[in-house]
C-alpha cells in the first residue's frame, strides 16, 4: 500500500504467459474506426462533424 493508502500494482506482463498475441477482432475494428473519425474531424472546418458526414467516414461514401 502507497503513503496515500492506494494500492499500487506493477504491470508486468500484458500477454498470456505462453507469449502468443491475443488480437480482439471487433475491437481492433472499432480502433480503427475511431482513428478515421478523428482524421476527418481534424480535416473538418467546422466544429463538429454532421451526421451525414459521420455517415460518409464510417460507411466508406
């Protein structure tokens, strides 16, 4: 336990231990999708994307 009275927990390994990689396949998905709305927010003028734009990025118009 910390000074603070947490307790802290070193992270040592992040894979199972026989080292093969687990890939979460919706989730590598989802990333990627949240990665091409932030390239078109950023390219954006305005201040928020609109839905029909949010439309075009997600559904590859």
């Amino acid at each position: 336990m910390t000074a603070g009275g947490r307790w802290q927990i070193e992270v040592t390994r992040v894979t199972p231990a026989g080292g093969t990689t687990v890939q979460d396949h919706v989730a590598l998905a989802e990333i990627e999708l949240c990665g091409e709305l932030i390239i078109a927010a950023s390219a954006a003028a305005e201040d928020r994307l609109s839905l029909d734009r949010i439309d075009e990025v997600l559904l590859g118009r």
